[in-house]
C-alpha cells in the first residue's frame, strides 16, 4: 500500500495521518527527539551541497522539510503503519531545527522487512559496488569531510584508527590525510574491496570483523560504518558493535556513521560501557543533520 501522505484526520485541530506500507520504505521514517520533543518525518533526497539543487539524493542528511511535525501516536496496523502528527509552522521547524544539540538523537525506528523478516544485502552485493569505487567513495564526500573535522583532536601522532568494514579504504585514506601521523588498519568481508583498500590504508585484512584484526585494547579510534540497514541486520550489528569495542582502548573513541540508517540506538551503545560525547551532527550551513555518534569507552 502506498504512502498516503497528506490526509488531515482532523483538519480543525491541526492534525495529520500518514499510512506507511509495509512495502514502502517504511526504514525512511525518522523520529528527531530534541529534549521534550519527538519531530517525526520521512526522508527524501537532500541537497549534498546547499548551494545545487542538482545535488540532491537519498543519503544520511534530513533537511527540516523533511518533517511532518510533532509525532502524537505511532501503530501498527494490519495494511502498515500508522502515524499521527500535529502539523507545525514551517518557522517552528526552522526554530527547533536551528536548535539542535549534539546530544539529540536523530532515529529510524522501522527496518527493512521481507516476509516479516529483518534483511541485508548479501555479501556478493559489495562485489558489484567494489567496480564503482567513484560512485562509492563520491556519495561520502561530506561524511568523510565533517567526521575528520570532528575527530581532529583524537587523531594525534602514533594513534591507531581501525575501519572494520573499510571497503575501498576511502575513509581512512581521509583521516591519514588530514592526520598524516596516525596509523590506518582496515578490514573488509569483501576480497574485492580489500584489494582497492591496500593501496590507500597502512594495513589491510580481508576477515570478518565479527573476530577484529586488532588485539583487545590496542586501538585509540574506531570508526563504524557498517551498523546500518542494508549492511547487515540489527542483530548482527550489535554483534558487530561488541567486537568492534573489543579492540578499543579504555578511553578510546567509537565513531557511528553510515550512508544509510543506524539500526542500533544510542542508549543501547551507551549500556555497552561508553560515554556519550554526541549522537548528531550538523551540517556547516545547518540545512542538514545526520546521525554521528561519538563515544567514549569507560570500561
Ligand atoms: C562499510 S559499508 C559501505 C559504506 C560506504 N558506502 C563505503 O563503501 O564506503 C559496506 C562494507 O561493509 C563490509 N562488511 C559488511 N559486513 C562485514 C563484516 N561482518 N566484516 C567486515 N566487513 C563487512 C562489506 O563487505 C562492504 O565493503
């Protein structure tokens, strides 16, 4: 059943009703929780670069167009979901939106499911994506860009950062750019996405990273960019989570990131052992906010 997206249920008193199939990209709703406040909305395409129209595409970035206003009642019911807003000026959108705080938290709530079932995309899939390294690698320009200017000051000389999903070695190439004294480790499932990563990364591994190739508390950064939809599913990720954090430092850094949706929240994490230090992050413009969650490990 298709989104119906704009039927007022109760016009007088300002509400809204969206019905979300189970088919529908259901995994695009998004709920952004400022202090007392849960905003809920759907992702579109956003403009990658505020200043062309033409950049615009599905990625991590929600722009406040974005939502429909002040989520009252979410159900499941037996065609899809049911959510129930109240519908807000578009200038206290704007308002709540320039107000962000690191510490609010951007979530998807709904997975992709087929049958009923949580899914991921089959380990052959990255083999086909590892062909276009340029389509890969250009659609984080930015993630790689605002997470570097964010970890600067973890990344001192001598630090090890571990990537264990680093695909193409993009991201780690990044950090050794802007931080040429740190030591990159990358591992990958993907034989394919390791040979384009060895050229870039100081030390490569192709491993599931389930069992990470650095030892138990030898690295000071971790960077994860697999715990998202379509990567893996929510299980998985949280057992991916565990042995990432393994291989972390006591107080070394945890960075969450990733082109599509988290499927892990931020007060799981934190139960983990880890301070919260932000769960978003904003664009330089504030036209964008997108999900970076950045931890400290304490025990
Ligand atoms: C990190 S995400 C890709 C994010 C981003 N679009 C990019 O390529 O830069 C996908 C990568 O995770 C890898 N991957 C998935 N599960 C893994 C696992 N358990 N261990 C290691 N790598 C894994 C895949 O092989 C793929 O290369």
């Amino acid at each position: 059943m298709n989104a119906n997206l704009d039927s007022p249920v109760q016009k007088e008193n300002n509400t809204g009703k969206v019905i979300v199939g189970f088919n529908d990209k259901p995994f695009d709703i998004f709920l952004l929780k400022l202090d007392n406040l849960h905003l809920v909305g759907r992702k579109t395409p956003a403009r990658i670069n505020i200043a062309d129209e033409k950049s615009r595409r599905k990625s991590c970035l929600v722009e406040p167009d974005m939502l429909f206003g002040k989520l009252i009642k979410f159900a499941e019911l037996t065609e899809g979901y049911e959510i129930i807003y109240q519908k807000l000026p578009d200038e206290v959108i704007q308002d709540k939106f320039a107000l962000i705080s690191p510490l609010d938290e951007l979530i998807y709530p709904l997975k992709r499911l087929i049958d009923g079932q949580e899914v991921a995309q089959p380990e052959e899939y990255w083999n086909n994506c590892a062909t276009d390294v340029s389509l890969l690698d250009d659609d984080e320009i930015f993630l790689r860009e605002m997470t570097g200017n964010i970890l600067m000051e973890y990344l001192v000389p001598g630090s090890i950062v571990y990537d264990p999903a680093c695909s193409t070695g993009a991201f780690l190439a990044h950090l050794k750019k802007i931080s040429p004294e740190i030591c990159t480790v990358g591992q990958d499932l993907n034989p394919n996405m390791i040979a384009i990563a060895k050229e870039r990364v100081d030390k490569v591994c192709a491993g599931n990273s389930l069992i990470p190739v650095c030892s138990e508390k030898s690295v000071d950064v971790v960077i994860c960019r697999h715990l998202n939809l379509d990567v893996v599913t929510s299980e998985v990720a949280k057992e991916l989570f565990l042995a990432a954090a393994e291989s972390l430092k006591i107080g070394g850094v945890m960075v969450v990131i990733g082109h599509t949706p988290i499927l892990i929240t931020s007060a799981w994490m934190e139960e983990q052992g880890f301070n919260v230090l932000r769960r978003n992050c904003v664009t330089p413009y504030a036209h964008a906010v997108f999900q970076l969650y950045l931890f400290i490990k304490k025990s």
